[in-house]
C-alpha cells in the first residue's frame, strides 16, 4: 500500500482511494442523522471475504443490522480485503450497529472456515459527510472502488456493489434505499437511473472529494462543519484521540490569516493558530512561507503564549 499525499490521510490501494484510520483511538462523532461513509479493512490486509457464500453472507448480516438499528444505506461495494458502506443513521447509533455488524460477521466467518483470531484490522474507519453536498461525490467513490483498483472497466461489472441494483440491473436487496440518490436525478424512474449511471461513470476521470476532509473525519462545508462542532466540544482536551481528530472544526489557516496584511497583524494570528486552534509550527511555517523557528520566536513575544 502506498501512501497518496494530501489531506485526510488518504491512501491508495491498487489503484482505490480508501480514507483509512489506523489510530489507536479514533475520534467518533455520533449524532441523529449522522451520514458515514465506512470503511473496514482485513487483519494484516488479508481477505474478509473468500467467495461469494461469504458476501452473500455479510449482506445477510448487515441486512439484520440496518434493520435493527434503523440504519439507512444508501450505497455499498464488497471487496476482496475490505468492504465500503455509505450509512445514515437516525438514531445516532454507529458504533452499536458496527459492533454488531463485524462481530457477527467474524463470528460466523471464522465458523465457517475453521478459523479463530481477529477478521478485521483494529477499529473501522469513518468519515462523517454532509448530506446534501457530498453524499452524492461520496456514494460515487463508493460504487468505483472496482473500478479504481482495476478489477472492472465499468461499476455495473461488479456485482458486489450497489450500483447494478440501483440503476435497476438487479434486484435491490431489502435493506438499499435508493430513493434519495435516485431522487437527485429525477423523478421518472428509467431518466433517474441513466442521470445516476451518467454521473457515476463521468467520475471515473475526475478527481474524489478526499482533499475537502477535514481532520481526517469530516466531509462538509464550512456551515456543516460550524452546525457539528457541538459533537465535538469537550474533545480537544482528550490526548488519546489524534489532534487532528480534535481539532476537526478548527478554522482552516487561510481563514485564520486571510485579511492580514502586515507582520504585527500576522503574528497575532499566530496565537490563535497554534494555541487556540491546535496548528503545529511546522504547519503555521509551511503555510506562510516561513520556518517554523521563526514562527516559534514571534510567538513567544505575544501575550498569553506558552513559553
């Protein structure tokens, strides 16, 4: 797996971008309403699924789950090591659901194979995304994840996912709503899906939304990201969760310099990038062109800064 440079630590598997979590603790924010992309990878990237008993398998599971806990998925695609869902949840259950879902499934998989041990790689990962801006961009990535990593030219090649379903290629499974994307493309049925198929494949060549993430778990617009930060009060001072995580509402440094127009103005900014706002001086440097030594010496001659 090699790394792909640029915001939301976004890694590049065999061609499939995947927003992966591997902290020890990740920062949850758990809300009514809440939509997630997730995604769960296998122990050591090993195989969670090794033939189509076992997919249909996992459907079966996360077919209970949804139902249980009032779970709304929108989009999934199964893949050989890890598997990608595109969740809403109005109770604000996540990780409940999540707990069920990959405690069953590794239940019942290690029985069938005669295995013991860990499925899957620590925790899942999950990214919350604002509704009406991204869940679209999102549910795209979602059903090309064969196609980036070059198993299939084309998503309605792959079986394992949403996409044949929703465009009305196979039967949708109980549990898949696709009533709120194919809504976004019309109100006539058969324009719907080919509005969605049209958008789905226009995807192949542009690039995903990864680079909008901020902090590693939020997808939004500016306004969604000052509607949430509630969720997030109080955790800016937990050091078990990375800082990014914490700081996940923090104004962007273009926000936090923009209008700074001389030195004395810009180093007064510097205290509330980096004490208020959790910026490292690596960061503060970099963004405005300067070494972070003399980000650290113009801080400590402004008031209130740590020495």
């Amino acid at each position: 797996m090699k790394a792909h440079q640029g915001k939301g630590q976004v890694l590049k598997s065999l061609g499939l971008y995947v927003i992966v979590f591997n902290m020890a603790r990740t920062l949850r924010v758990e809300f009514p309403g809440a939509l997630y992309y997730l995604c769960t990878q296998g122990n050591n990237k090993q195989n969670i699924f090794d033939d189509d008993r076992d997919r249909e398998l996992f459907l079966e599971v996360l077919a209970g789950v949804v139902e249980k806990y009032h779970w709304i998925c929108h989009a999934f695609c199964l893949m050989e090591n890890h598997y990608i869902l595109l969740i809403e949840t109005p109770d604000g259950n996540l990780s409940l659901g999540m707990r069920q879902l990959n405690g069953v499934y590794t239940q019942t998989y290690n029985k069938t194979h005669n295995k013991t041990g860990h499925l899957f790689q620590g925790r899942f990962s999950s990214l919350v995304v604002e509704k009406e801006t991204f869940l679209l961009k999102v549910c795209r990535e979602t059903v090309l994840a064969p196609v980036r990593s070059k198993e299939v030219n084309h998503p309605r090649a792959w079986r394992w996912s949403s996409f044949p379903a929703t465009i009305g290629m196979a039967k949708p499974p109980d549990f898949l709503n696709t009533d709120w994307i194919l809504g976004r493309f019309g109100e006539n049925i058969k324009d719907a899906r080919h509005g969605f198929t049209e958008f789905i494949v226009k995807g192949i060549d542009e690039e995903p939304p990864w680079g909008s993430v901020r902090g590693r778990i939020l997808l939004g617009s500016d306004a969604f990201i000052d509607r949430i930060k509630v969720f997030l009060e109080g955790k800016e001072s937990v050091e078990e969760y990375p800082l990014a995580e914490r700081f996940a509402t923090r104004p962007t440094l273009e926000a936090l310099f923009k209008g700074v127009t001389n030195k004395e103005e810009r180093n007064r900014q510097l205290y509330a990038a980096h004490v208020t706002c959790g910026y490292s001086l690596k960061e503060i440097g970099r963004f405005l062109g300067i070494h972070y030594s003399t980000v650290s010496k113009a801080l400590k001659k402004q008031p209130g800064s740590p020495s």
